[in-house]
C-alpha cells in the first residue's frame, strides 16, 4: 500500500497509476485524513443498477431517466 498526500499524488499521477496497474493499492491524504483509494479496476465487479433507482426515485420512464442521469449521479 502507497500512502500519498493529494498534492503529491496529482504531481506524480502518472507513476501512481503505474503503480495500481502493477497491483499496488493507493490511499490519498488530505491533511493527514484518507479521503481516497485508488486499486486496479475489476471488471467483475457488480455495479449497481442506478437507472433502476433513480427511475423508482423520479417516478419516470426510462428514457427520462436516461436523460436526467447525467444531472443527479454522474455521467457513466
């Protein structure tokens, strides 16, 4: 595990990258707080059906939901 501060870590981007993609784990500092941790991405991982909620959530169809998703939760 690499232990960085946010300064430090956009600074050397790069190399932490390498870094997690050689299986390394990276946690992110600000002011002595983790705020973040960068791993290697695992495309098996089961990410949650977001359309499904916000569609519940909105009480709209799915293509309104298509277009309000971008607002409330990110672009994917």
């Amino acid at each position: 595990m690499i232990k960085v501060t946010a300064r430090k870590f956009i600074r050397g981007l790069s190399g932490y990258i390498k870094a997690v993609e050689s299986g390394e784990r990276v946690v992110i500092f600000d002011r002595n707080t983790p705020i973040a941790d960068l791993v290697s991405h695992n495309k098996n991982l089961k990410v949650p059906d977001v359309d499904k909620k916000l569609r519940a959530k909105l009480n709209v169809g799915h293509k309104d939901a298509q277009k309000l998703k971008g607002r409330f939760v990110g672009k994917a």
